[in-house]
C-alpha cells in the first residue's frame, strides 16, 4: 500500500495517474480496481466509445462569463463531476474513503460512499458534511438479505446526513472477474466492509442434488421492482437507480417516481460486451423526456468526455477508477487533482467548442466523425 502524499512528477492527466498508479498498487489491489469482467470487452470499450465520438465546435462565439454550474436534485454544483462508489478505498492508501470524500469537497465534487466502503460511513459524512461549498453527500446501497438490517443501515445513512440513496440495481451477483481470480485476490487484514459489520448471517438453503446455488439459492435475495416501491416507502431521501442501460428500464423507474438513475454497466465489471455507457445513453435520456436526472458513468478519462455526455443529455457524470488511481499516488491530494484536471479539461472543451454554458451548448456540437479526403 503506497503511503505517499505528494503529487509523483510527470503526472499530469487521469491516463498518467493510472499508469503511475499500476506502479504502486500491488497485484492484489490492482486486480481488484483496474480489472473487468471475463475478457473486458467492456472494460476497454467504455473509455473508446466516448473517444470515438467526434466534436464539431463553434468558432467566434462569446464565451466570456461562461461558467460550469449545473443543477441537480435541487442544487446547484459548481461544475457536473461527482465520485463514484468504490469499494475497501483504504486497500489503495490508508486515506481512503476519508480522503476521497475531503478531496471531493475542498474540489466542489460530488460523493456517493460504497455500502462496502473500509471507513464508517458516519466518519466520512462528519469529515464533509458542514461544508458550504461540498457538492453532493450520496450514499449507495446494496441491498442484504436482511430487511431490518437494510432499514438499520437506512436510518444510519439518514442521521448522518446523506441526501440520497444510489441502489445498485445491476449487479444481483457477482460477474466473472478472472483477472482476480488469477490473482487470487483476498482482502487484506484490517480492511472489511465495515457498515456491514452487524449484518446477521445469510441463512443457508439446503440444496438438492443437481440444483443451482446461483439461482436456487443466492438470487432468492436479489432486488425486483416491488424491492424499490418498498424502498422508497422506508426513506424520506430520493432514491436513484444506478445501473440502467435499457430505454424500458428507464421508463419503470420513471413510472415509479425515483429521484434519477445513472446509466451505468458498472465499470465493466460484472457482464462482459454490454453496450458503453456511451451508446445507451441517448435512448435512456429520449425515454424519461426530462422527467428525471440521468447521470452517466464508465470510461470517462478527459473533459472532453464529460463534455460529450452532457451533450448526449445527461445531468452529470461519476468518475470511478481514476479518482482510485489519483488516491493510491497521493492519497487525497491524488484525489483533488484528478477531480481538477478534469475540471479544467471540460472548461478548457468547453471554450474551444464555443460553448458558454452547459444549459446552452452548441447545435450540433456532436456529429457522424468526418470522413477521410480520399
């Protein structure tokens, strides 16, 4: 586990920190936060799709008093980038979780903290929670076999101040991950999903000779539509669905009055050669009409990345692995300059494409990629 807390020279874009960040982490921890499903198809094609869409900017437009705020669930950010949840942060710098979420604030980011985070989730909220100029307090949900246990973990979430809760509605089990099964991947000692600590034991069904553990078993607990009525009927916070890639889905959720969804297929980490976040976003957006937000995540790298998604429509994008690769370099200073670089990026597009605002960007701003003078 690197313990540095000093920006490594030469690191000067999100593709830099993960190449410095292969360096530091171990072949455990790099298994677990730069690894995808089966063959990672998806895990490469989520960063390609944002980069194979092609920019037509505006020329001699004013863009002076131009400006990155958005709106979203009431408030109004200083700019659309929030984190991610990821999991057991502190298994890439004993910063963790902690510094993650004050990296995010002083950065006016947004943060969604993991059900499996390695830090209490009051500690996280306590660190953040009385600045004025934070972004977002979100916490995640995984919902457990266990009802009164999810309420618990609910109240816990509410007391603490989050203001909504993201439930992880894509992942029912988890994908094939071979890159850490080739590893063989563990958990280090004194690093746990520490909020679920008091989580009773699952209760075991027998199985019959030739009966599936999968699907006889493990999937009896797994979320349906009725689970997120009875969600919502638990909490006062908005719940968003995270992990919508089907125009229907997003129709559902709209029917049932969430408070956003993220189009998300989960950093390519659970089934692999599903569609980019990139390609199911525009039918996702068409579908609820601005009923909802619609957020987006997978593969963003550049600010011309989130310049493109808020093109396509989406309220605001979630970053995931390059923020982990920015905390194992330099703990929360490692954090807060990713945040910022891609911060300046998407202002630095922004200008270059005439675009003052992101209520307001250009007609046209995307199109087919121009083709070769033959």
């Amino acid at each position: 586990m690197n313990t540095r807390n000093t920006l490594p020279d030469g690191v000067i874009s999100l593709p830099a920190h993960e190449a410095h960040a292969r360096q530091v982490l171990d072949a455990n921890a790099w298994a677990y936060f730069a690894g995808g499903a089966a063959d990672e198809h998806t895990l490469r094609a989520n960063p390609a799709a944002w980069e194979a869409l092609r920019l037509h900017p505006r020329i001699l437009r004013p863009v002076a008093g131009g400006h990155t705020r958005v709106s979203l669930l009431g408030r109004s950010l200083a700019h659309p980038i929030l984190l991610a949840p990821v999991a057991y942060q502190r298994m890439a710098h004993p910063d963790g979780e902690l510094g993650s979420a004050v990296a995010a604030s002083a950065q006016e980011a947004g943060v969604v903290l993991s059900t499996q985070a390695s830090t209490p989730l009051e500690a996280v909220a306590d660190a953040i929670r009385e600045d004025a100029d934070r972004g977002p307090l979100w916490f995640q949900l995984y919902l457990q076999h266990d009802r009164g246990f999810n309420i618990e973990l609910i109240r816990r979430a509410e007391a603490a101040g989050y203001e909504a809760l993201v439930l992880t509605v894509d992942a029912p089990c988890n994908g094939a991950r071979d890159r850490e099964r080739a590893a063989g991947f563990r958990l280090p000692p004194g690093i746990s999903a520490v909020n679920l600590a008091s989580l009773p034991p699952r209760p075991a069904r027998d199985l019959a000779p030739g009966r599936s553990g999968l699907f006889d078993d493990l999937l009896h607990d797994a979320p349906t539509w009725d689970d997120i009525a009875w969600l919502q009927a638990q909490t006062r916070l908005p719940v968003i669905l995270k992990g919508v890639l089907h125009p229907d889905d997003a129709l559902e959720a709209a029917r049932q009055h969430v408070g956003g969804i993220i189009v998300s297929n989960h950093g390519g980490r659970t089934l692999d050669t599903l569609s980019t976040t990139a390609d199911a976003l525009p039918a996702v957006v068409d579908a609820v009409g601005g009923s909802l937000p619609v957020l987006v995540d997978g593969g963003i790298r550049r600010g011309t990345d989130v310049l493109k998604a808020m093109a396509l429509g989406a309220s605001a994008v979630l970053i995931g692995r390059p923020y982990i690769f920015g905390l194992a370099n330099a703990g929360a200073l490692g954090v807060a300059h990713v945040i910022r670089l891609l911060r300046d990026e998407l202002e630095i597009a922004m200008a270059l494409c005439g675009a003052r605002t992101l209520q307001k960007l250009p007609d046209g701003l995307l199109g087919k990629p121009l083709q070769p003078v033959r």
